[in-house]
C-alpha cells in the first residue's frame, strides 16, 4: 500500500482486521462529484459541470465495485461520453496493473505502470491503497471520485442534458426502499463474501457465511417481478448483480460460501439473468479476468491453478 505517496509493501488481500479476525475494507477518499452544472454534490467540492470526453473512468473487470459503475455507464448509454481503461486483472505485488493481457489497457494518459501511480499524481502524500474504480478529470487532472456507490449515482443523474436516459437507476418514488435494502446488500453479502473469504478466525468466517446467506434466502423470498422493486431495474439490482454473477464462479469455491451457488437459488438465478440481458450488461462481464484475477489472490489460491467454470455462467455469457 502507499505511505505518504511511497509504495512501502507487497499488495496483500486483507486491508485491515479487527481483534477477532473480521475484514475491514477502506474507505473511499475522493468524494467529489460530477454535476449538471458543475456545483458542489452531496460532498466534496464543486467544479466538475458535466461534459462530454471530459471524465474517464479506470476499472478491473474482475472487481465488483468497478463494474457497477460499467454497468451505470452502459444502461445510460454514456460510451461516447466517458473514456475507460481497463486494468489488468491479476493483481501484482503493487496492486492493480496496467496492459499485459488480453482486454487490458496501457494508461493512456500518464503511462503509468500501476494504479497507485494515479493516486500519487491526485495526491502526492496519499496514504492508503490505490483501488477501483477511479473516475478522474482529465480537464483539471484530478481524481474526482474513487466510490463506486457515488459514481453510480452521478452517471444515473449528470449527463441527463447531454444523453437524455430511458433508464432511471434511482428513481424518486423507490428512493426511500433503495436506501433501506442497499445497505444490507452491500454489508452481508457484496462485502459478505469477502469478509468470508478473507476472514482470520473461525469466528468471523461463521459469522461472514451466515449472514451471506441469510441475506440471499431473504432476497429470494422477496423476489415478485423480474428485478426487486418489480419489473424496472434500479441501482440495488446492479449492486446485487455484481455479486450474483461472481458467486458461481468465485465466490463459492474460494471465498469458501459453498452452502449453496447461486443456481440453487431461482428467483436470484432468474434476476441475474434479466440484468445479464439489459442492452450492453453482458459486455461489462468478463468471466477470464474474473476468474484469472481472483484465483491469482497467492494467500488464497497459491497455486495460481484458474477454475474452468462455471458451465452455466459461461453459457449464458455465450449467448
């Protein structure tokens, strides 16, 4: 991770832990926020008036939090107005990486070889580690925002004058039912799994896969119409079908919640899929760098051996 804006050790899965062995991931440090007009959002400061070919957006395939905002971009029809580089997907002693495999990209525009070389361009003392997604301004060559929850949000909202969407991610009469549901999702079971799979004690292992699948139980029994508020996807469906897609595959066999997969499951099974088959979803979902990059995690899998399922994930992705 970076000291003071020095790289100081070799990346290693566990951001942090408390006395009982239970996963903390960091938080987010760049809160700034893409408006209509430039004002300031909810935090941060003002500044970033949208426009196109302005903002680009740095993500890993593998990484659930960067799809999201993939996604956002996608269903909002956002490609010809913010730029993406994809970083490799293997994780290197340094973190996240630039080019060397297929569907990565070289930094276009710093040349930097690592993604913690970006963080100390925003900030030359930061400490902490250079995670994505990352939505910098090229214009004013600042990070604007590193929090995807953010990201998804000002995507769904700020570039409406510029490509006017069909699709409202958080609209105003679920509002109240997006924020109630969001929290539990990303708690027991976006992060659940990780809090599982990198769990130092049998303690906060059992307390981690209990509460991944109390969650998915209750998601499945809540299920009516082809999304969770009904039949229009919203936000929570994308944060939910970031995980739901890398369960199968992932997930359940090295983050160790192997009680059940998320084809046990099929309302959950039914709603993954209809995200899935949104216009331009399937292109964010890149199952070898998914599986390639989770199962390149040493402390986990020190092998390196790369899974070739699941068979039914890659079928549908085949479609």
């Amino acid at each position: 991770m970076l000291v003071n804006g020095h790289w100081t050790s070799d990346w290693t899965p566990v951001q942090a832990k408390d006395a009982e062995g239970r996963f903390i991931r960091q938080t987010s440090s760049f809160r700034n926020w893409i408006t209509p007009d430039g004002s300031a959002g909810p935090t941060g400061e003002a500044g970033f008036p949208a426009e196109a070919g302005r903002y680009r957006l740095y993500v890993a395939l593998i990484c659930p939090w960067a799809s999201r905002t993939l996604i956002a971009r996608k269903l909002k029809r956002l490609e010809e107005v913010i730029s993406v580089t994809v970083v490799a997907p293997m994780l290197s002693d340094q973190g996240w990486s630039f080019g060397g495999y297929p569907g990565a990209d070289d930094d276009p525009l710093f040349g930097a070889q690592y993604m913690h070389e970006i963080y100390t361009r925003a900030d030359p003392a930061f400490t902490g580690r250079a995670t994505v997604p990352v939505l910098w301004d090229e214009k004013r060559d600042m990070m604007v925002n590193n929090e995807s929850a953010d990201i998804l949000r000002m995507l769904n909202t700020a570039f409406e004058a510029i490509v006017p969407g069909k699709v409202d991610l958080y609209p105003q009469a679920l509002r109240g039912a997006i924020d109630a549901l969001n929290p539990v999702i990303y708690d027991r079971l976006n992060n659940g799994v990780y809090k599982a799979g990198f769990a130092s004690s049998q303690q906060a292992y059992d307390e981690a896969v209990e509460g991944v699948f109390e969650t998915l139980d209750m998601l499945e029994d809540r299920i009516e119409g082809d999304f969770l508020f009904g039949e229009a996807v919203t936000e929570t469906d994308i944060r939910l079908f970031v995980t739901l897609i890398r369960f199968d595959a992932a997930y359940h066999g090295l983050f160790k919640t192997n009680r059940a997969r998320i084809a046990d499951y099929p309302k959950l099974q039914a709603l993954m899929e209809n995200v899935l088959h949104l216009p331009g979803v399937a292109g964010t979902v890149n199952m070898d760098h998914i599986t390639r990059g989770y199962y390149s995690i040493k402390a986990l899998n020190p092998t390196g051996i790369t899974p070739t399922g699941p068979a039914n994930v890659l079928k549908l992705l085949a479609v």
